[in-house]
C-alpha cells in the first residue's frame, strides 16, 4: 500500500525507518530533483555519521549569486523576480561549492551544471563520466536502495506522472532487479507547479511506496534565463538549419546555439525569402554546398519535422507553434513501414493523426514561460508529446530497433562543444587538466547513433573563437589534452564561418576543411602545425576567401538582419525588461573591456568623461542618484557601457 504523506520531516522519517543504514539514493537530473526533501534529509544527516549518504543524480540547478557592484545592483533584482525570493537552493550544492560535505555523506553526479563546480574538489573528484544511456546500469551496479522524485497529479485523477523526467527512473529500477537485488524505496513529492504529461511518463500511485504533498506555498521551478543571441551564434544556426532535411528527424541541445538554429529553422519556414536573404548574406555559395544539397535544399518545411531529443526546450516550444515540428510518428511497425513505402491508406493516415506523437523527448527544461506554455496545451497538442525512457529516446538499441530506424528517417543531431581538432576531434565537456565543465550525457549516443542510421548526420556546433584573460583564442586546436567525441566518429562540424564536412574523409582532407572555418588570425599557424605533424602537403596554398573569416566581416554582413529585426537579440522571447535588455548589453561590453589591470584602468579613465545616459537603467541599478566615490564610479562605468551599445 501507498503511504500518503504531507509533510517533508514525515517523508525523511519514513525514507529513514525503510531503508538500510547506509543510504544509496538515486534523484533526477534537472527540475525532477526534489530540492525540499533533499534539504530536509540534508538537514537530518548531515550531523549524524551513522547514516552514511551516497546520492547519485545529475544537474543540480543552482540559481546564479552575483558577487559586489554592477553585477550585484543587476542580478539580485532579476533572480528575486525570476527564481522567487523562496526557491529552496540546494544545501549539499552550497557544502560542495566550500568542500565542506561531511565525510559520510558523498554527491555523485554525470552532469553537472556547466562551469559551477570547477573549483570544487569533492564535485570534480566524485564525477562519474557516463554515456546517459549507461546511467541506469551503473545505478544497479551500485545498488540504489531508494529514488526520490518530483511528480505532478493528473487533474482530476489520481495517476503521477514523471513528467519532466521519464528519462532514469523505470530503467534505474529494472537494471537494480536484474542484478537480484531489492527494489528500490521510491518517494514522490507532488508539486502543483510541474506540468502533467501523459503517456509513458504517467504512472499509477501505487508505483511509489509514499507519495509526499507538503503543503504550500510551492516555489517556482528552476527557470532558465534566455539569453542573448550574439552575430557568432546566429551565423552557426543558420548554417545549421540548411542541413535539416524536410520530412527528417530533429535533436538540438539548449542555449544560445540551439536558439539560433530554431529561430532560423522558423524563419526558413514562415519568412523563406528573409531567411535565403541572410544565408546568401554569410555565403552566396551556400546552396552549393554539397551537405546542404545532401539534406535536401532551403525549402520550407512541407511535410514538417519529428523531434526526438533527450531534452524538450524552449526552441522545441517554438518550432511547435509555427509547424515545423508536426511530423507524427506510431509505435506500430508495419504502419510506420507502409508510411515509408508510400502505401499507407486513408485509415492509417487517420491513425497516425489521431494517435501519434511529433515529438520525444525524456527531460525537460526551461523558462518560465516554457513551463506555461505545457500547462496550457490543449489535450490532442500535449498528447503529441511523449516522454520516454533515456534508453529509448538516445540510442536505437532498446529492443526496437527496426521501428526506430523508421521513426527516425533523414535525422538531424546537433550538439554543442567548447573546441574541436583540425583532425575532427571535439572537446564539450572537460579542460585539459581533466577537471570537468558540464558533462557527456547523451552526446556520444547522438554521434554514434547518427553513424548507426544510413541517412542521418551529426553536426557539432562551436564557437571558432574565445576570449579568455584579456586574449583571443582560436577553438580550432591543433591538439588538445581532452576529447569527449574521437576523431574517428568525426562527422559535421559548424562554426561561424562556414560548414566542415568531414565524415569519411582523410586526414589532409580534415585538416583543410577545419582550417577553412578557422578565424583569420590563428589559420597560419594551424596550418604550420599540420605540415610540421606530416598532415598536410607543403605547397598548400590557403584560398584568399579565408581572410574575410572575421569578426568584422561577419558583423558587416549580419547588420542589416540585425537592424530590421530579422535577426532579433532574443529570438525565443526575454525574461528580461526591455532595460534590463539593455542592462546586459552594456554589462557584457564592461566585462569584456575590464579583463585585465590594464584593460580596467583604461575603461575606469574613459569612464570619467561619460555623460550620464538612460535614466530608466540608472534608476533600475540603483544608481540615479549616486552616493559616496563608490557609486559615483560605478556610475560612470554603467553610463559608458551604455553608450558604447546604444542601437
């Protein structure tokens, strides 16, 4: 029977008198994480070193904390109004940040939130780097004893649904029975904020052992700001978009990158003059590329996309609500086979529309308004979106293989990395030192699953430039002391600057392609190096095209696009005021001139010559009426920075 619980300490009680002494707890990654529970069993063990706690997740949200000035006058208004002044931050994420966990009580995480914990030695130490699919078979061998998760009621019904995590939990407690031992204890705590999903993601009650309803109030979910999209971001999605096929299959990842490729993916189908416009604007000979050609031209989307994504995000959100995701799969064999042959009758094609879905996915994440949106689907559009199992969603090899391959036609994976090889190698989740930024989580089952399927193609995503401690660097390496995707599953690369096909071809093939989309500053030197390493002839002659690989360049022919609104600052919608819009450009340009001693003094003495500008953002930093040198200077900086990105 189903305990029903409705407070936290009755929950921590019960987790404690059902299970073993030493606690091996399993929790989601991202919002399915119940932030509550899991400081009030912190609160509870972490003075008691009988009980030892090993909790294995993934992706521990932490809102941003600003440090003093500017930063501070910007950040801590915004977070009060988009986290809430009571979102529960997590304890044992604030004790790793210190290196103060107790010694009994150990966090293993696959996934962390990207750059959080690079200083943290207790984090970077019990990092497990996993394929995603790969998780639930190290839970079991582990020996998980108990899963906490958050879970929505079905409106006026008494099912659960897992809702923003279908992805670990099922296979997390098949893969601890295969190995003979106990089911895991599961707890769910109910949230009225989670969106209710059905399908696969709902569950009966009776599936969880206790199910917990403390009372309100209920802190908002963990949203993620959306960000600004940069000329650099938008040139990689609109390269990107040209090589989705009509009719194909969809997976993208989340941030500004994944924002550019959807908000091109939307304009090539609802604008396609605009959208050929910009793409002939970066490259006239784009159309000739042979990968565009490959995946079928720049045509709006007739017969409209499936997404299939580990992860549902507010670029899914748009490509739903203007139809370029509207491609309905069935788990029915035979008819997605007589679809493919072009057999299908009148009675399947109504099947398929009453009964399938267009898009997959086995977590999800995002802004506020993206958790609206899912609240307020009508019934047939939230029926058309399933959430499955990770095994299911990132890989072809569950146990239904030949259905997949039919799903997942003309597919499409693109995936971000920080840096890539000249020789197709790329680096997205870790620094030369082995310290680790994010995680792999499923980006090695997309890579490998688009070499699996016969006309899929992976394209990793990246910035060809980055300034770090007053310098510019180039994120084409020549080699680098990390790899999280192997040169050898090396496919299409994506940059600023161009496409880089490099699937199946040679080394000296690589290497000229990888160099033809490397910023201008950093190509002879790269080029140096791959004649010294015997990859490429003596002779070679860089083509006079690749000097206008430029910042310069690009922004000159971006600006239009960027003036007349094709092209907006934040394509998928702010969480920002419209000052406050202009608040981060300005903050952003202090922070890029202020990188060195050198750079600060020069930006502080330009500064005292700034005019004051923009009452509206003044008044909002607190800074109308500056009092005391401090806030004078502060000031200042905030009025140049104004200036400088005024239009």
């Amino acid at each position: 029977m189903t305990v029903h619980l409705d407070s936290l300490d009755g929950a921590v009680e019960f987790i404690l008198q059902h299970t073993p002494q030493t606690l091996r707890m399993g929790a989601p990654l991202g919002i399915g994480k119940p932030h509550r529970l899991l400081n009030a069993l912190y609160a509870r063990l972490r003075q008691d070193a009988s009980r030892p706690w090993f909790l294995y997740t993934a992706l521990s949200l932490d809102p941003p904390q600003a440090h003093a000035g500017l930063e501070a006058r910007f950040l801590a208004p915004f977070a009060s109004r988009h986290f809430g002044d009571d979102f529960p931050r997590l304890d044992y994420v604030q004790a790793m940040k210190r290196d103060a966990l107790p010694a009994h009580i150990e966090i293993e995480e696959f996934y962390m939130q990207s750059g959080a914990l690079l200083s943290s030695s207790q984090a970077q130490r019990r990092y497990a780097s996993l394929n995603y699919t790969h998780v639930a078979r190290a839970l079991g061998d582990r020996a998980l004893n108990v899963i906490v998760q958050k879970v929505a009621r079905e409106p006026g019904g008494s099912r659960l649904s897992l809702s923003c995590n279908n992805d670990l939990t099922q296979d997390a407690v098949e893969a601890v029975l295969a190995r003979g031992l106990p089911r895991p204890l599961l707890v769910a705590e109910v949230d009225p904020q989670l969106p209710w999903l059905g399908g696969t993601a709902a569950v009966d009650e009776d599936y969880f052992d206790a199910v917990v309803t403390p009372p309100g109030p209920y802190p908002m979910l963990f949203g993620l700001p959306r960000q600004p999209v940069s000329d650099a971001e938008y040139a990689i999605g609109l390269y990107a978009s040209a090589l989705v096929r009509d009719g194909g299959t969809l997976q993208i990842g989340i941030g500004a990158l994944a924002d550019a490729l959807c908000h091109a993916l939307v304009l090539r189908h609802t604008d396609n003059a605009a959208y050929r416009a910009v793409l002939a604007a970066l490259d006239p000979r784009i159309e000739q590329h042979p990968a565009v050609i490959e995946s079928g031209g720049l045509d709006p989307f007739e017969a409209g996309l499936y997404g299939c994504s580990e992860m549902i995000n507010e670029g899914f959100k748009r490509l739903v609500e203007t139809g370029v995701i509207r491609r309905k799969v069935v788990d029915d064999e035979l008819l997605m086979q007589r679809i493919a042959d072009g057999t299908a009758n009148l009675g399947d094609q109504a099947r398929l529309q009453r009964d399938g879905e267009y898009l997959h996915g086995a977590f999800y994440l995002g802004s506020p308004a993206f958790y609206d949106w899912l609240r307020k689907l009508p019934d047939d559009e939230r029926r058309a979106i399933g959430m499955r199992r990770i095994g299911s969603v990132n890989q072809i090899y569950g146990g239904h293989e030949s259905l997949e391959r039919l799903q997942r036609r003309e597919a499409r994976f693109f995936n971000s990395a920080m840096m890539m090889t000249a020789l197709g190698a790329a680096v997205s989740d870790g620094l030369e030192d082995g310290r680790v930024v994010s995680g792999v989580g499923g980006q090695y089952n997309f890579v490998a699953m688009a070499h699996a399927l016969d006309d899929a193609r992976s394209a990793l995503m990246f910035r060809a430039i980055r300034d770090a401690g007053g310098k510019t660097h180039s994120n084409v390496r020549w080699n680098y002391g990390h790899t999280t995707i192997p040169r050898h599953l090396r496919d299409l690369c994506i940059n600023e600057y161009g496409i880089a096909d490099l699937r199946g071809r040679n080394d000296e093939d690589c290497v000229i392609a990888m160099a033809g989309i490397t910023d201008a500053r950093f190509q002879s030197g790269l080029l140096e190096e791959a004649q010294r390493s015997r990859k490429l002839r003596r002779e070679f002659v860089p083509p006079a095209a690749w000097t206008e690989n430029t910042p310069a360049h690009l922004t000159a022919r971006l600006r239009r696009f960027r003036h007349d609104g094709t092209l907006p600052d934040y394509p998928l919608g702010s969480d920002f005021t419209e000052v406050e819009q202009r608040l981060v450009k300005a903050l952003s340009w202090l922070k890029s001139q202020t990188t060195t001693p050198l750079g600060k003094v020069g930006t502080v003495l330009r500064a005292m010559s700034a005019g004051t500008a923009d009452a509206e953002a003044m008044e909002r930093m607190g800074l109308r009426n500056p009092a005391g040198w401090g806030e004078r200077v502060e000031a200042k900086l905030l009025a140049l920075g104004l200036r400088e990105t005024r239009g």
